[in-house]
C-alpha cells in the first residue's frame, strides 16, 4: 500500500482510536511489528483468570490495558474515600497523597503533585496481529 493512499485511510478512519489500532485493523497488516507503549500491562500479565472472567461477566469482551487502569484507579479513588472517612474532595486527596494503594498493578503512591512515584511505562509489540507486552529488562 502506498503510503499517500494509507495516510488517506488513516485520516478518514480515525476517530478516537490511535494510530496503532488503526493501522492494525487495516486489512494491510501494517503494524506487524510495530512497538508501541502504554501506561499500564497487559491484563494477560498481572490478572487472575477469575478476575478476567468476572471483568468479561460485567463488560462482555476481553479486558485490555485500559480495563486495567480504569479498575485500578476506581480502587484506589474508593480506597482513600474510604480511609479519608468522606466524600469531600480535599479530604480524598488528601488521603491519596499519604499512603500507599496495593493494587492489581502492584503498589502505587502518589507525590505532593498528584503524579505516581516511579510511574512506569510498559512496550508492546504487534506479533500475529496481536498487542503483546514485550520484557525490555526492567
């Protein structure tokens, strides 16, 4: 495919997807191949299969790394609810910057500023027109 007429398909077909997702649902097979990164693992790396079963019971598709940080960040907002004893914003965020939430993603703390301390960022590449989290050794 040329790259004039993908470009074209690119830009009548997207919408709120990324690029990647584009490219790897053309017909062209484009994105084999390709690494992209994401702000959370896959769900195939860090989730029970009972968890992914009842995320398919409420949801009806297969959990992915959105899932993952939409489930997480519904815990941990809950959690610090919880322990600030309120529903005020203030105390919520108060309670979000003082401890530490066990997660499905592991430990998460938040800094002064709001941001994770030590946030990572996971890579992936197309494989058999599949997004798979690749190990870059940290």
């Amino acid at each position: 495919m040329q790259a004039q007429t993908l470009s074209k398909f690119i830009t009548q077909k997207l919408s709120a997807k990324s690029v990647a997702v584009v490219y790897n649902d053309s017909p062209y097979g484009v994105a084999e191949g390709m690494y992209l990164s994401s702000f959370a693992p896959s769900p195939k790396t860090i989730a029970s299969a009972a968890w992914i079963e009842a995320y398919q019971a409420v949801e009806s598709r297969n959990p992915d790394t959105y899932s993952v940080n939409g489930y997480v960040a519904m815990n941990v907002l809950l959690d610090a609810a919880r322990q600030a004893g309120s529903q005020d914003y203030q105390k919520i965020s108060a309670a979000l910057r003082a401890d530490t939430f066990h997660t499905l993603m592991g430990d998460l703390k938040y800094q002064p500023t709001g941001d994770v301390v030590n946030a990572k960022i996971y890579m992936y590449q197309v494989q058999n027109g599949e997004f798979t989290q690749v190990d870059w050794g940290n």
